[in-house]
C-alpha cells in the first residue's frame, strides 16, 4: 500500500513532538506537553480518517487536519516563546508543519479534481441511458 505523503509526515513529526516533549521540564509536561502531543495525536488520526473516507468526508476531514495543524504550530511557537522549545527546534517544527500544510492543500485539490472527474464520467454515462 503506498504512503499518503502527509500522513507520512506527520508521524514523522509526531515522533518528534514526542521526543522533544519527553525533555519538556517537569511543570510543562502535563500542560503544555499534552496539549502538543493531544494535537499531533488528533492530526495523524484525522489524516487517517481521510486516507480511508469518501470524497464528500474527506474534505470536512481536511478541512479539519488543516485547522489541527494551526492550533498546533500555535502551542509549539508558545513553547518557544516560553523558551521551552529551543528555536532551532521551532524552526524544524516550522518546516515541518509547513510542508504538512502544503500536502494537505495538494491532497484538497487532487480529492477535488478527483471528485470532479468522477461526477463527470457519472453524468456523461447517464446522458448515454
């Protein structure tokens, strides 16, 4: 079975969030820590959902990975500001967060298209009976 790109990705940011979470100190890890990892945990599974969804629910599910994505790099650039995530650490995330953002857009478009042509060949098939 071949890998949806963004999903991809998000595990591997994920598995980072995790790591750099891990080092979070001691008062952060049950506030901030959770709120990080709850949010890259939800990503994955709404990109999860969308991977297995038809086109009418993948796009709400998009819609939604998109709106976790910006709550998420909201918590970790707080983290930043609260100099719990250094900011090279910030910048990957960034980067990262970025290029998911990017892929979820490309996903939307191609599912759009994707839905389009099909409704294209149902109607050209119906015009036919």
């Amino acid at each position: 079975m071949r890998q949806i790109p963004a999903l991809e990705s998000s595990s591997e940011l994920l598995l980072d969030l995790y790591r750099t979470v891990g080092n979070f100190p001691i008062s952060q890890k049950p506030v901030l820590g959770n709120q990080i990892i709850n949010l890259g945990n939800q990503l994955s599974e709404l990109l999860i959902e969308a991977s297995f969804s038809d086109a009418s629910q993948k796009k709400e599910l998009l819609s939604q990975a998109d709106v976790c994505l910006q709550k998420l790099i909201f918590f970790i650039r707080f983290g930043k500001d609260l100099a719990i995530i250094p900011f090279a650490k910030y910048e990957g995330f960034s980067a990262k967060v970025l290029g998911i953002g990017k892929q979820i857009g490309g996903w939307q478009k191609w599912s759009e298209k994707t839905k389009s042509a099909k409704e294209l060949h149902l109607f050209s098939q119906n015009l036919k009976v």
